[in-house]
C-alpha cells in the first residue's frame, strides 16, 4: 500500500484516545458506570418485545409525536427542545453551533469527559476550572472570575460526575447573568436523583441550555436518548447543525412509553436515595472515608489502594470505577438498591 500524505486535523492530533473500561461487564454486578440496576420500566421492554413489527424498523424516525408528549412531561414548548442520541450528542451540537476554533471554552475539573473531548475536537481553547479540594465543592467565584467578553461555551454538570456534588439554581443564574456571550449548559443528568434544576429559566436566560437523559435513572443507556432544551430561537439555530435522524425510532418509542410509568421511576430514585445513607452508613462503619453525592453514586477514599480494591472486586464479580487518576485514592460506585448495597459492603469488607 502505497504511503498515505493524508493528515488529520491538528485538534485531532492533539487528542488523547478516549477508552473507558466498557468490555467484559456482563455478568457482574455493574457499580462502575451509573446506570440503572433494575432496569428500564417493564413497559418498555414490553412494547419492544412485542409491539416492534418488520415495518416498524424499515421507516425513518419520526418525531412529531415525541416531541409533542415530551414537552408535556418536561413542562416546556415543543419549539423548545430537540430529541438527541443522548447527552453526547447534546453536548456536540451546542459546540458545533456555538464554538468556533480558538474559541474559549470553560469547563470544570474533573467532569464529563465528553465535555473536554468535544471541545478538543473542534480546536477551542479550554480553560478548566478545578473542583475544591478536600470537599470537592462546586468552584462557583473561581468559575465566574474566569468568565470573560471572549467566553463561548460553559459546560457544567449538575450534579456533577464523578465529584456527586451539585450546584444551587442561584448559583447558576448568577453565571448566567455573567456570561452573556457564551452558551450555557447545564447537564441534568442525574437530575431525578438531586431534584434540582434550572429547566423552568430556559424562557428567563437566553443563553441557557439544558440537557436531560434517558441513560439513568430511565434505565435506557443502550438506547441512546436524550432532550436539549433551550429557548425556542436557539433550539432553531442547534436543529440546523443536527442530522435529521440521529435519534433511532425504537428510542423514541421506548422514551414515549416511558414517561408514562412515573411509578416506577420514582420508585426506583426513592429506592436509590434510601441505598445511598445505608451505602454512607456502611463505609462509615469500615472507617472508609467518603464524599457526600446528590447522584445515584459515591465516591469513597481508597488511597494508595484505589485500583487494588477495585481489581480486586472484579474478581469477586463487581465492577466499581477507579477515579484515582483525576481524584487521588477515589473509587466511585453507583448504587442501585439496597440489596446491592448490602452486597457490595459485604465483598469490600472482605477485601478491605
């Protein structure tokens, strides 16, 4: 084969690969990447097994529908929000529409590592401001000194992943009314799980845009489905750069269906949020240091042990996610129910 003189763009070059541990997870009790541990609500999975036809699968997506029953559920006009193929997709349509090369970008430290790859691909420049220190507090005057006239994108994650702590709406406006020249994205992701959320300003600030996902606490991370909400102009200008069909339609139907069970899933979140003080209760006990979280996850301290207690679990059938590489000793775990929790103690005490 002859040599190749084609040259990748000088963002990508820069990039790092992004590779997380996602392989050989079946099978094990998944503690590593927040997802839902009982799964989506059985309506759903009744309407794929047994609603989905040949015909069905042969017809682009269709979204009207959706977007109309959406809107109810999330309070919002349909003019404001755009089905995305999850948070990811979200995040790379507001850079694209809003981020030019050079652009500056501030994201904060650590976080979504979607958020710095998108940025990195399309050439910002990325200021990142870090969470505090020994509590992990969210970095709210450190934020808004870095705000600038040239500020054109601000990605936050409330609650934040992996840190589990969370910022104030208030906390919020305030950036918002500082950064009037940049897009503002508050990443709702674990929003069933903190109860708080900036959704209803979206008419108030019109530069702030919020993302919503079906991945967890729905329990439909393999569908890939999420919301953008924005106000009804910029979610015009976000549609212009979005493929007409990035979301699949046994998505749109699974997301129909399953905002309609709001049992199940405030039951689950209650179920989460009761695992989550026994999950406290228990590394207390075992005198393990840990971060209080407003997700459906904790990190707790492991030290210098941090990847031998998580390497050492896997062997024992559970996955748990070794943050230590961006947060010195930290192990995150998600919970799940309290039978989860349960089990899981009993292994680390094993262990520890």
């Amino acid at each position: 084969m002859a040599a190749s003189s084609l040259i990748p763009r000088a963002a990508v070059l820069r990039m790092d690969p992004y590779h997380p541990p996602t392989g050989g997870r079946r099978n094990k009790l998944r503690l590593d990447f927040n997802e839902n541990l009982v799964g989506s609500s059985p309506r759903v999975l009744d309407l794929l097994q047994r609603y989905v036809t040949a015909a069905d699968l042969a017809i682009y997506p269709e979204y009207d529908h959706a977007l109309e029953e959406l809107a109810t559920y999330f309070s919002v006009a349909t003019q404001q929000l755009t089905l995305t193929n999850g948070t990811d997709e979200a995040i790379h349509l507001l850079i694209n529409t809003y981020v030019n090369q050079g652009d500056e970008v501030i994201v904060l430290k650590p976080s979504y590592a979607m958020y710095r790859f998108y940025s990195q691909l399309a050439g910002a420049a990325i200021a990142e401001i870090p969470y505090r220190p020994e509590t992990l507090a969210f970095p709210l005057e450190e934020l808004l000194d870095q705000i600038t006239n040239s500020t054109r994108a601000i990605l936050i994650s409330n609650p934040n992943n992996p840190t589990g702590t969370g910022t104030t709406v208030q906390a919020i406006e305030r950036i918002l009314a500082r950064a009037v020249n940049a897009a503002v994205l508050v990443d709702e992701a674990y929003y069933e799980f903190s109860g708080i959320t900036v959704l209803p300003l979206i008419t108030e600030y019109p530069n702030l845009f919020v993302s919503r996902t079906f991945s967890k606490a729905f329990g439909m991370a393999a569908l890939r489905c999420g919301c953008l909400f924005s106000h009804s102009f910029n979610i015009t200008q976000i549609k212009k750069a979005q493929p007409p069909s990035s979301v699949n339609s046994l998505a749109v139907m699974a997301a129909r269906v399953a905002i309609t069970d709001r049992e199940f899933t405030d039951n689950y979140v209650k179920e989460v949020l009761a695992a989550r003080e026994l999950l406290y209760a228990g590394l207390k006990r075992l005198a393990i240091p840990h971060f209080d979280s407003q997700a459906n996850f904790v990190l707790f301290q492991a030290g210098s042990r941090a990847r031998e207690v998580c390497e050492k679990l896997r062997t024992r059938g559970l996955l748990v996610r070794d943050r230590s590489y961006e947060i010195p000793g930290c192990v995150r775990v998600t919970i799940g129910t309290r039978d989860h929790v349960k089990y899981f103690l009993e292994e680390l005490q094993q262990i520890w």
